[in-house]
C-alpha cells in the first residue's frame, strides 16, 4: 500500500496508522437508511488524504456511495489496540492511468481481465474528518497504562485519541 506524506500534518497519524492497518470497513447507507458495512483493502492514501479503493461498478456499496455520498471507514489493529474511524465523501472513478498506477497482483483474482475489466472501478474517499485511538507501542507500557488509570484514574498513559479535520 502507497501512504504518502501528509499536507495536512494533522493527518499524519491517521496515516501511519493507516498503512499498518491496509484494511476497512466501508459503511454505506442503504435506500432503506439501513447502514452495512464490508472490508475493503487500501490501495493508497494520497498527500491530500484521499484514499483509493479497487471495487466493482455492480456492487451495492457503489450504489450506496452514489446515492448518499458520506460514507465511513473503519480501521482496526486489535493487537496493538488502534482504531481509526473516517468520515468521508465517496466517489467512482473510472481512471485507467489511476488503476494502472495502482494495480497489484492481489487484485487479479477479483478482476481476472485486469485492467480491461469492464466492471473494474476505484472508489476515492476524501477525507472530511477522522478520529483515531493509538495505544502505547508494547504490551508491557499499555499494561502499565491500564494499571495506572485504575489506580489512579489517570488514563493520560493509555494512548492518544483525537478528532482531526480536513
């Protein structure tokens, strides 16, 4: 996965836990107003926060994306206990110098005609705001932090958590 350096330098958290995360939960909304939910693989995260996203023109989610554009995107790496949500407007492009750019081996198996898929798209999500929660590196300093917030009520040692805009 490409994660570039951020302009925003506010979104450059969201970034590197990005890349050590790569995979989503997209959720979209439904007709209906119901809300769903499916992994999707990161392919990049550009400079200007804009995330690039292999998906295929008949599914649901492009649909959904189309008809109500806010959309979320939902990382986690529970081994290390960060977490990122962010909100963002989504959008198809069909951009052959885009998905060249960005193709990989890994997406051929959805895709068997690559590039000349008809039904290949990229969703982009840009980035209107993202909240994150980044634990302590170790397992011994978050285990230090929880016995400290219990003790003393003090969670400063538990990670940061922060709302950024874009």
């Amino acid at each position: 996965m490409d994660v570039q350096e951020q302009d925003n330098p506010e979104l450059q958290a969201v970034a590197d836990l990005v890349k050590d995360i790569k995979f989503a939960m997209l959720t979209t909304e439904e007709s209906d107003g119901t809300l769903r939910s499916r992994p999707m693989s990161t392919m990049q995260m550009e400079s200007n926060g804009d995330l690039w996203f292999f998906t295929s023109q008949s599914s649901p989610k492009i649909t959904e994306a189309e008809q109500h554009r806010q959309v979320n995107l939902g990382y986690a790496r529970i081994d290390k206990q960060d977490y990122v949500s962010i909100s963002g407007i989504g959008e198809v492009v069909r951009d052959k110098a885009k998905m060249a750019q960005l193709w990989t081996p890994w997406i051929k198996p959805w895709f068997p005609d690559g590039l000349d898929d008809p039904d290949l798209v990229l969703l982009r999500v840009r980035i209107t705001e993202a909240e994150y929660w980044d634990a302590p590196g170790s397992t011994v300093k978050r285990l230090y932090g929880l016995a400290k917030g219990i003790v003393t009520g003090d969670t400063s040692s538990l990670g940061d958590n922060r709302k950024v805009l874009n």
